[in-house]
C-alpha cells in the first residue's frame, strides 16, 4: 500500500503509454484530505487494434514465447512454451505465430513450432500469413529436405482449407526447381481464383529461365507484355541470356527494342550479353559497335565486359585489334585477369606471334606480380613453346627478389616435358637464390625426364647431391630410380637402389617390387626376378596385374611357356584379373610355340570375360590363321625395355 497524492497518481496512469493498465481505487483518506491509500491492481490487457481494426501483435509475448524456444539449457522447450502460453488471457493470434516463427533463427525448430500451434494450442487455426511465413523460411534454407517440407506444408495448406494468396504462390515459384514445380504453381493460381502480377509474372519467367525451358518462359513474356507489364533489368538480361544462349539473335534484338520502349535502359550486362553472343557468331565488327554503344552511353566497362570483347576479337584472330583492346583496359585502370591473359595468349600462339608477350608485360606492367608470371608461364608451357615460357620465366626471375614456387614448378615441368634436362638441373640447383625451398617433388619430376632420356650419368650426380644436401628421398624416389636404372639396363644400380630404400624409413610398395621384377627379368636374371616376386607375396605385398604381365612375359621370352602358363592360372586362382596386354603377352607365347589350340582357347576366353582386343591381339591372330609361327622372327637383342610389341615376322 503506497501514499501519494491522487492527483499525481493518476497523472501517471494517464501519461503512460504501455500496453499494461493498471486501476485504483481509494481505501482510505486522512480526515483533512490530504492524503489517501490507494490500492492498485493491474487490469488485464485488452487486444490493442491497428487503424484498420487488425489487431496488433503483443511484442512481448512474442520475445518470452522465442527466447523460452531458443533456450538451449530447457530439457523440453516446447512445454515450458505450452506452460507459458496457459497463463495468458487472451490467446495466441496467427499474427503472434507469425512472428514467432520469423524470430526464430532455426528453420527446422520454426517448422516445429508452425506444427506445435496447430496440434496443441486449443481452437488455433493457420492463416495464409502463417503458411506463407514458414513456406518462406523453408525455401531460403538449405535443408536437404527442404522441398520434400514444403510439399507437406503445401498438403496441410489443402487439407485444412486454407485459401492462399498471390504471396504464397510467389514464395512456392521461388522455391520449386523444374518445370513440374512450376506447373503445380498455375494449378494453385486457377484453384485459388488468382490473378497473377506483375511480381508473380517476373518471378515465373525467371524461374523457368533458371529451369532452361526457354520456350515456356517466352510464353510468359509475351503474356506479361500483352497485360502490359514490363521486367526490371535484372529480368530483362535473364531473358537476353537465355535467347544469346540459345543464337536466338532476332528475338534477342526485339527484346532490347522492348527494354528501351519500357523506359529501361540497356546496361553493361546488357551490352556484355550482347557483345558475347554476337561474337560467338564470328560478328566481330557487331560486337564492337555494341561496345562503342557501352561507352557512349557512359558505362565504364568491367573487367567481364573487355574480356568478352576481347575474346570476340580472338575469335576471329584479330590480333592487333585485340592488343589494341587490352592496352585500353590497363589504361583505363581495369586489372586484366586470368582469363584476359589466356585470350591473348592464344591468339598469339595461334598466330604465331608469341614473340610479343614482352609487349604483353610491358603494357600491363603495373599489374604484372609474382603469380601473373606464374600463370602465365604454366599457359605457355601448356602451349608447347617451353623456351617461350623458359625467357619469360628468366625475366621474372630478374626483377623479382624472391621467386613464386607456382612459376618455378611450372618451368620445371615444361623444361623436364621439352627433354630440356640440363636447363631444368640448371634451374634446380638455382631455387635457393630466390628464397624457393626445393623438395622432393621438385627432384623426382628432373629424375623422371632424366630417365627417360636415359641420362644415367646425371640422375646418379643429382641423387648424390640429394642425399647430401636433402630433401631426403620418399618412396616416389626410389621407385622412380629403380625404373630409370632398369630401363637402361643398369641392374646392379637398380638393386642398390632398392636395397638403400629397404634401410630406409620408407619401405618397398608393390611399385618398388614391380620395378625390380621388371628390371631383374628384362635383363636376364629371371630366377632373381621369380626370388623378388615371391619374396612380395611374403611380405604381404599382393602382386597386381603389372607384376603378373610382368613375370608371364619374362618367361615367355625365354621359351618357358610352361611356368608362364602356371603364373597366369596362379594369377586367376588368386583373384587378380588378366587385362588385354596380360593376354597378348601369353597368346604370344602360344603362337611362338606353335601351341595354337591353346591359343585359340585363350582367344576365346579373353572375349568372354568381355575384355576389347586391340591391334597386338589381332596381329597375333594374324599369325596363328596364317601358321607363320614356324617362321623365324628377327628380335633385338638389347633388353626389353617395355610391354609385347608386335613381334617382327
């Protein structure tokens, strides 16, 4: 019980603008009548009404009721909510749900609340606002499910009989993939007695863009112009996409004479639509009046628009034209990317003019940086033109103080492709200049080239230097060396290596194994070979089909048809599946052998298991119609170096 002034007390409840009433009544008053106990009570709210009579949501039940369904430490939110809402007077409205449901910052826990108002709060009813609020939040969520939701939501919708409205069948255009979505859509409109807008009609040909069905989205264009509706620009280049996607060039042209009628101006995505499908039609000299249009009307052209210019220009090999192009875009302080490189690279690879990248670098100097260099000497070794690439790639070198690993690897590889192996040792042993750390990948691509240029002097020099001064050698290495000393028929430097790698912490994989098995039984020493093969097996390594091939062949050429014959039956029982070089190794030997039933046995069982001869096979076939078996066949005496060949007759 509080003592004040009534006066003043009720000054107060009038000057208070909340929700909240209170009201007072006079218990007790001082015999001069200056002071006076009043009780109050708070009145139980009324619903407070908008101008138009709808009544205006509560704020603050709509704060309790989400932070009680977003506390995360209630065991059971939803029956603290039910518990919440029981000591309401007035009930929740449809427009309170609403709310509640935009509030929420979860779309799976707002469809949980959208199906907890209907099913347990007594007498709730979902208006179209309400459905068209959670069908809103289910189509901008990224649940896997989200479509399969809406359906349901969509389902309810009928079910209850709630009559949607134009929004709904906005949200559901937007939400829906493909044209059956789109279809279920105009069934609602015509259901509901819908008449679509403007919205609804831009919402619909966009939609069927996306879903590429071109000719349903004319339909509506042409339905939307007959009301007299009009796209945005957005719109409008959707449109123009779709027609330059599809060389539909004449419509194109009318949609843009629309545009202008309807009082929206092309844009530079307009003009760079147009500029592209004009020039992927050969129509250089349109395409550049279109972007003379662009800059008259004050447009500054982006980065997207000059290479769609200049790749119009490329198109049609217009070198000059296109240098021309590119010197603006640097002028005009528009960064050239990637892609504008590539399409001047091309030209003037194309061209044969390749001689004018300096000219390139020039003009864009003040944009060139380590990772342009970089891309573009991956773009020329890519072209084929390694001592281009290998110039360009010095000249960053000299006006950089530290190198870009991207470039240097991609210099390396292109040196290593071109059989430029000393260039590339050159270069490997140059990377500490520029602060580049080289590592073992860098060392196994020179091996490789070494290899195969059999330049066994230098892969034994650089491997010194390796082990000396690191990186320290991985499985790639060793597996790489074995092969390389194999094919030149250096044996004992072959088991050296592999005996190094078995010391090491790496240990022998089935590809160590496969180049040691090769190498020992292509030059000769096929008992080792056969030692190495089962000495795998042990180990637990499980021979695959190179290892196999390998053996079968190995002793076919040394007229061991015998052993041959039971390595591939082993292979078989062993669940390892002969591929088509498997087969052309041993019908060889069969054929050589003059053992042609079993020849012609194997031939048949190659096709049933489905396998494709090829030319080896059908050489070998050749020979076995022809009985020349009998006839002597001149072989090279240096080792085998790879898979059967067709052998000479």
């Amino acid at each position: 019980m509080n003592h004040h002034h009534p006066r003043r007390i009720f000054s107060l409840l009038r000057r208070r603008g909340y929700a909240t009433k209170y009201t007072g009544r006079v218990v007790k008053t001082t015999e001069n009548g200056r002071f006076s106990a009043i009780e109050v009570a708070v009145t139980a709210p009324s619903v407070v009404s908008d101008v138009r009579g709808y009544p205006l949501p509560r704020r603050d039940l709509i704060c309790r009721a989400t932070n009680i369904l977003q506390l995360k430490s209630s065991p059971d939110p939803f029956l603290d909510l039910s518990e919440f809402l029981q000591t309401l007077t007035l009930a929740l409205t449809p427009s309170e749900a609403s709310e509640i449901i935009k509030s929420l910052k979860s779309p799976t826990l707002a469809l949980e609340f959208f199906h907890f108002c209907s099913s347990e709060i007594p007498n709730f009813r979902h208006d179209a606002y309400t459905y068209n609020r959670i069908l809103l939040i289910l189509s901008n969520s990224s649940l896997p499910d989200r479509i399969d939701k809406i359906k349901e939501i969509i389902n309810s919708m009928e079910k209850s009989g709630t009559r949607g409205n134009i929004s709904t069948v906005n949200i559901l255009i937007g939400a829906f993939d493909g044209v059956d979505g789109l279809e279920k859509c105009l069934e609602m409109v015509k259901k509901w007695d819908l008449n679509l807008t403007c919205y609804t009609y831009k919402c619909l040909l966009q939609a069927y863009l996306r879903a590429n069905d071109l000719n349903r989205g004319l339909q509506v264009y042409k339905e939307m112009r007959r009301k007299g509706y009009s796209l945005d620009s957005l719109g409008y280049n959707m449109l123009l996409h779709a027609l330059a996607k599809d060389e539909k060039v004449d419509q194109a042209y009318k949609v843009v004479e629309d545009m202008k009628r309807n009082h929206c101006q092309p844009d530079e995505y307009t003009y760079t639509i147009l500029i592209r499908m004009v020039g992927r039609l050969g129509k250089p000299s349109e395409a550049l009046t279109f972007f003379q249009e662009m800059l008259e009307k004050g447009y500054k052209p982006t980065s997207m628009a000059y290479n769609t210019m200049i790749e119009a220009l490329v198109r049609s090999r217009m070198v000059d034209k296109s240098m021309i192009l590119f010197s603006k875009m640097v002028e005009n302080s528009c960064r050239p990317n990637e892609f504008t490189y590539s399409l001047i690279l091309n030209v003037l690879a194309s061209e044969g003019q390749l001689g004018r990248m300096d000219e390139v670098v020039e003009i864009s100097n003040k944009y060139m940086n380590k990772s342009i260099y970089a891309f573009l000497v991956r773009m020329i070794s890519k072209l084929g033109h390694a001592n281009e690439a290998h110039r360009l790639f010095c000249n960053m070198w000299r006006f950089h103080d530290r190198g870009d690993r991207d470039a240097y690897l991609s210099m390396l590889e292109s040196l290593c492709g071109a059989g430029k192996v000393t260039e590339a040792i050159d270069l490997l042993s140059k990377t500490h200049e520029k602060g580049i750390i080289t590592d073992t990948f860098m060392y196994n691509t020179v091996f490789s080239a070494l290899g195969k240029s059999k330049q066994i002097s230098h892969i034994l020099d650089l491997y010194e230097k390796m082990k000396q001064d690191g990186p320290t050698p991985d499985i790639f290495t060793y597996n790489i060396l074995i092969s390389c000393f194999g094919r030149s028929g250096r044996v004992d430097e072959a088991v050296k290596i592999f005996e190094e790698l078995e010391n090491s912490d790496c240990k022998p994989d089935i590809v160590s194994y496969n180049s040691l098995v090769n190498c020992l039984g292509k030059n000769g020493d096929l008992d080792e070979a056969h030692m190495r093969f089962k000495e795998m097996q042990e180990k637990g390594l499980n021979p695959d089909v190179v290892t196999y091939s390998t053996l079968i062949e190995c002793f076919g050429k040394t007229d061991k048809v015998e052993m041959a014959y039971s390595l591939f039956n082993e292979m078989l029982a062993e669940g390892c599946s002969p591929n088509i070089v498997t087969y052309n190794i041993l019908l060889d030997c069969l054929e050589k052998c003059g053992r042609t039933a079993e020849a012609v046995d194997l031939y048949s069982k190659l096709k049933e298991e489905g396998l494709t001869p090829d030319s080896i096979t059908y050489t070998i076939l050749e020979r076995l119609q022809s009985g020349s078996h009998r006839t002597r066949r001149i072989r090279r005496q240096s080792p085998i170096t790879g898979w059967v060949v067709s052998p000479l007759r």
